[in-house]
C-alpha cells in the first residue's frame, strides 16, 4: 500500500510517500501531484521501501508531462533501482540529514 500525504515546505509542494511504489498502487503519487497543480514537485521517498517499473513509469511520466520532479532521501533500494534503471541520470536526487540529526550535529561543536 502507498500513502501520499502533503507536508508543508518554503521550497513548493513536498508529497511524503510511505510504502511501495508499485503496480496498481503508482496511481496515488499521480493524483496527488495533479491535484496540487504545480510545476515543482518534490517527491520525499524516505518511507519507501520498494518501487518496480510502474513506479518508476510513473515518475518519468510526471517529468514528461512538464512537472520539475525531484526525489528527496529516496532509501537504499529505491536509489538503487534509479540507478539501474539510469533514471537517476534525469531526475534530480536531493539527500539532507533529518533535523533530529542535524540538531545533534551541531550540539555536538559547541
């Protein structure tokens, strides 16, 4: 199952997806992204688990169809699919430390 939820951001729309981006489950990152009519997407992948050709499908069409997509933290596997599959090559792949890190982080140099 996939969950898209829209998370606020200073940067545009930011859709959080949890679960799988699989066939017949794809269809919840399209509606979401057309339903928030922008030209700028950011896709957070951290809670994704998995994603095989329908969603990787999925992604280039939203590209194709004039949506600046980029992929926030996508996980371990997901990141290695993009790879084989060189759509890392055409999308923008953003990774940050989430803020709980960060904070420690520079706790930590005081």
């Amino acid at each position: 199952m996939l969950t898209v939820t829209l998370k606020d951001s200073d940067d545009g729309v930011v859709l959080q997806c949890r679960g799988r981006i699989v066939r017949g489950h794809e269809n919840a990152i399209l509606c979401a992204a057309v339903g928030q009519q922008a030209r700028n997407l950011t896709l957070d992948l951290s809670g994704v688990d998995a994603i095989d050709a329908a969603g990787i499908g999925c992604l280039v069409s939203l590209q194709a169809s004039g949506i600046y997509l980029r992929l926030l933290n996508p996980t371990a596997q997901v990141r290695e699919v993009l790879r084989v599959t060189q759509v890392d090559s055409i999308l923008e792949i953003l990774e940050f430390q989430p803020v709980e890190d960060l904070t420690e982080a520079l706790a930590a140099k005081v």
